[in-house]
C-alpha cells in the first residue's frame, strides 16, 4: 500500500506541510522535529514520488551542449545533436530546455568562447564532447566548481567529477579496425596509419585508437605481423593529403592496407580512387556522406559507426535520469561498435 503524507504527518504528530518540509530539505523545522520526521520516514519505508515531483515543478530543466557545428563535408556532429532533440521531446513533460553552444572543431579558441559564454548562461547540466582535451578537462573542472553537472560524450577523459560518459571505447575500436585488417591483408605487407587531425596530443580518443590498432597485433605472438607507419597530416584539404600520401607511396613499398583513425577516411579514398591504387584495404570510421560515397563504389572496404544519433539520445536520458530522477547512473554507457560494409549499408540508412 502506498504511503500517504498525511499518514507519515498523523504518526509524526505533525502537519502535512512540515512533512513536506522535512522531505524536500527546506527550512522552518526544528531539528528535534526534523529527526523524528525522518526517523519515522525511514522506519516506514517512505520512498518519494520523484516522477510526480518533477512533473509539477514550475522551473525548466536546463541543459547546455556544446559541441561542434556540422558542416556539408562533416555530418556526424549533426547526429547527435538530433539524438538530444529527440530525447528532449520524448520527456515534452518535463519542460525540459537544450541550449546548443556550438564551436568549429578545428578551433580552440571558438571552443574556449562558447565554454565561456555556456558557463555564463548558468544551466542545471552540460552535455560535452572533448574535442580539445586539454581545454575540456579545464572547462570541466570550472563545472565542478559551479556545482553544474557534465556528462562526457564521444571521447572519455575520464573526469572523476563527470556523471558519466556516453560513447564507444576507442581502444576497443581500433583493435577491431586491426581485426579487420589482419582479415583483409592476411598481416602481410605495410600498413599506413593516418590520423587527419592538429595538434595530436589533445585529440585523446585518436591516440587511444592508434593505440587499440597496434596493441592488437603485439599480441599475436609469432603470427604474420605488418610494419605499421604512422602519419598525422594536420591539414584536411585535399591537395595537402594527396601531398602526404602520395609521398609515402614513393616512400614505402608494398603497402596493403590504410586505417584512418577519423571520419576523413574519405580524403584518402578519393586519393586512391584519382591514383588508381588497387588492393588497398582502406578502414576508416563514421557513416557520412562523402564515406558512404567511397563504400559504394568499393574504395573504402568498411565504416566503423559510432552511432552519433544514439550517443546524443542516452546522453540526454543519462544526465535528466541521474539528476531528475535520482538514478544512479553507469560511469561508463558503452555504445556498441558496428562494423559497416558495401553489403549491409542498406540497414543503417534512413
């Protein structure tokens, strides 16, 4: 049977409205009364209406995201953004408010004026995703200090204030990108690592997929193992990475395969597909346009997705559940990673 507040306020002796007081912390009770009350609540095993509460609170929920903006080459930050949305709307109940502060991922200091700018609008909780490691860490810890809840999403730089991460584990990812490999090239020959991206060190998931990629074949112990070359290439154009490329195909002979540790895997498609360059097996990540391109006319041999629309979504669920509804969130919320082809593309696009 349900346990009323009136039964709690009869045990107790006293009002309904001091009850009530006592269970959502306020003040004008006495510390005598107050222990009683909440020695009884306990002794009665009195659990709130959480649900009904934040259905009748008058203030709105107020979420800050700050991630990057998408552009026409770069759809992927758009997912996610979409996957917020529609939690938003599924829980239209709750009055909840997103506030978008969006920045270019290749600009640290348009990320350091949003972050200001977010911290100046004062909301409830922080949805973010750690494209600059190093300037999200400190943009974390002025969270913490503001008492603002964050959840981490897409990369973990395992913060010990955030509320959880949502997203895949980049290590795991890069071993399967290696699995993939070792599949398509029997470990034979060189393989190319190629991370298009500035400043490397502050890009933590990246580093962690390299990592993940060669931690895979150390461990074979014996078996047919390639000589991995690695390359970061700071510029995204496509006259710089044709450049970069092209001279390690002068460089390195018997090359079998590419692994691109981001989403401009389709740059160096298109240098293979202008070039003519056969038998590479080419493995990059994230299901954008210019990538599905490449997939279909077989370029590229397979996409690892990170499910950008479905991190969004539980990010969302996450941070209103954990601060909404006082459920213990899991640190880690891992998304599952899938492995798309030519052949099963059909099943991922809308």
């Amino acid at each position: 049977m349900k346990i009323r507040i009136k039964d709690i306020a009869d045990r107790a002796g006293v009002s309904t409205g001091t009850i009530d007081r006592v269970i959502h912390g306020r003040e004008e009770v006495s510390p005598g009364t107050r222990s009683r009350v909440l020695s009884i609540l306990k002794e009665m095993r009195y659990e709130p209406d959480i649900l009904a509460s934040s259905l009748a609170s008058r203030r709105p929920f107020r979420i800050a995201v700050l991630i990057p903006f998408h552009t026409p080459e770069n759809w992927f930050w758009k997912d996610p953004m979409n996957g917020i949305n529609n939690a938003c709307s599924e829980l239209n109940h709750f009055r909840i408010e997103v506030k978008e502060f969006l920045y270019d991922q290749f600009d640290k200091n348009g990320f350091l004026e949003k972050s200001v700018e977010l911290l100046e609008s004062f909301p409830d909780a922080v949805i973010a995703a750690p494209v600059f490691n190093h300037e999200t860490r400190e943009f974390f810890d002025r969270c913490h200090e503001q008492s603002i809840p964050f959840i981490s999403m897409n990369d973990n730089i395992r913060h010990p204030e955030q509320v959880a991460y949502v997203g895949q584990d980049p290590r795991q990812s890069g071993a399967v990108a290696a699995q993939l490999m070792k599949t398509g090239t029997n470990g034979q020959g060189k393989i190319l690592v190629i991370s298009i991206a500035r400043d490397m060190d502050n890009y933590n998931h990246i580093l962690n997929r390299e990592k993940g990629f060669r931690e895979y074949w150390e461990k074979l112990n014996g078996s047919a193992v390639p000589e991995i070359i690695t390359r970061a290439i700071p510029k995204d154009t496509y006259n710089y990475i044709k450049r970069t490329i092209g001279g390690m195909f002068e460089e390195f002979s018997d090359i079998r395969g590419i692994f691109v540790t981001n989403s401009r895997v389709y740059q160096v498609a298109r240098f293979l597909h202008n070039t003519e360059q056969k038998n590479i097996m080419l493995v990059g990540y994230d299901l954008i346009n210019p990538n599905i391109k490449y997939l279909n006319n077989d370029t590229i041999d397979y996409l690892i997705s990170q499910k950008p629309h479905e991190q969004g979504y539980k990010a969302l669920m996450t941070i209103f559940n954990a601060l909404r509804l006082n459920k213990k969130p899991t640190p880690e919320l891992l998304i599952p990673i899938d492995i798309i082809c030519k052949e099963n593309l059909c099943c991922y696009q809308v």
